[in-house]
C-alpha cells in the first residue's frame, strides 16, 4: 500500500465550504448574518470582501463599492440577480465602480446575473482593477498584482467601460472566459474593457462590445475562442483622438493605441 505524507497535499477548504449568500438590509450589505462595515480609504467609502465564496441570489443596489482585497474571492450571481451601484454623492471619481479589484487580491465572477453601474458619471465601469491611492507608474512593477477573472455568462456593464484598469497602475492580469462585457454610454466615447496599463489580458469567450469593444494601451492582448466576439456597436467610420485619460477610439472592435 503507498503510504502519502501529510505535506504531498494541500487543500483549499474555501473550495468545499458552503458559499455566503450576500445581501442589503436596512442599508447595509450583509455576508450572511454579519453586518459588513464600511471603510474609507483614498476619499472612497467602500465595502471590504477578503478571500471568501459569496453568492448573489437577489438583486442588491448598493450605496457604496465593494473592494476586494483577498488573495482567493469568488462572487457567483445567479440568473436574474443585479448587482448594482448609483453615482456618489461626493468623491465621484473615487466611487466610479460597483467592485474594484485591490492589490494582492484575486477575485473569480461567475454566475447569470449582472454587474451595473447604473448612474451617469461618464468614466464609471461595472469592474474596476485596482484603486486610487495604490503603488503607480514606475514604483507599480514591482507591486503585489491585482487579478480578475470573469467565467461563466455574466454581464458586467457600466457607462463609460465594462472592466477598466488604469494607465499609472501597472501589473495587472485580467481574464474574460465568458459572459457578456459592455459599455453602455451613447453620448460619448466608451470601451467594453478598457487596458490603459501594463498588464495581461486575455479573452478566450464572451461578447465585448461599446464603441470600441476593446482598447489596450499597454501590456499585452491574447484573444482565443471561436465563440469570442469583439465589435463596436456603432456604424460609422473609426475616429481617434489623442487622450491621456480614458479612452481614444470610436468604430473599433479591438483598439492598439500608444499611451
């Protein structure tokens, strides 16, 4: 008979563990019974979610942001669930985003239901990959990576962008496998996933649309999949202009500009 020594393994209890259901009452976001408290950081008031399984059954408008910060945090919303944030009532700019990924924190979506930013602050996005006030522009090679991975058939949308990183905050790595990734402004330029920064992306399923589906200005692009798509939902022509911040194309489904 083999004998195994205890160290031949490693398991990940968070794998097997019942998920968390999340939920809003009474103003608040709840992780099953416990009341979550909100934090302020770089003028941004936010929820904190670290290294948990969280499941959405029923919609949630949110009040402020959800940040995640652990190195292993799955979300599942499930078919017919939104989870939904509005425009700030202060500090816009610092509140643009339903969820942003922080640095050295991993965060897995999966699911049916839907990620909304639903105000109309024109650079907002469903998913935002890293926050202000972390390491930028030559001091963020060298910090912890902010990861994302999207499965299964979610729709994460927001006015200006889907997902979006950012062109001062570097080592990044960002992974469409399915779902639906939108931007949903009509009166002004807006990306599906917008990659400003030096960082992987990699988009092997989905549909990835606004008027431009996808704009890289740093980093590095691989698309795969015979199910991919990638368009601009508008008919005219390609338009550029130059932009240090946002985005700088119109009429394309994949965008290679120099930042």
């Amino acid at each position: 008979m083999s004998q195994f020594r205890q160290d031949d393994f490693t398991f990940d209890l968070q794998r097997f563990a019942d998920p968390v259901e999340l939920t809003f009452k009474d103003g608040s976001l709840y992780a099953g019974d416990t009341k979550l408290d909100t934090t302020t950081e770089n003028s941004a008031t936010h929820y904190t979610l670290d290294g948990e399984n969280y499941v959405i059954n029923s919609s949630i408008e949110l009040n402020h942001p959800i940040w995640v910060s652990g190195s292993n945090t799955t979300i599942t919303i499930n078919s017919g669930a939104t989870l939904s944030k509005g425009d700030a009532s202060s500090n816009a700019n610092y509140n643009d985003h339903v969820i942003a990924v922080k640095r050295g924190a991993a965060l897995t979506l999966d699911g049916e239901g839907t990620i909304s930013y639903t105000g109309s602050q024109s650079s907002a996005c469903g998913v935002k990959v890293t926050v202000a006030g972390e390491a930028r522009d030559a001091n963020s090679y060298t910090a912890e990576k902010a990861t994302l991975i999207v499965n299964g058939n979610l729709t994460i949308e927001g006015p200006g962008y889907g997902v979006a990183g950012n062109g001062t905050r570097h080592n990044t790595s960002i992974t469409i496998n399915g779902g639906t990734i939108k931007a949903t402004n009509t009166a002004s330029d807006c990306t599906g996933i917008y990659n400003p920064q030096d960082g992987d992306l990699t988009i092997t399923g989905g549909t990835i649309t606004g008027k431009t589906g996808v704009e890289i200005r740093a980093g590095s692009l691989t698309v795969s999949g015979e199910n991919t798509k990638i368009t601009s939902t508008v008919n005219t022509p390609l338009k550029s202009h130059a932009n240090g911040n946002g985005s700088t194309s119109a009429g394309a489904g994949i965008a290679v500009v120099q930042h």
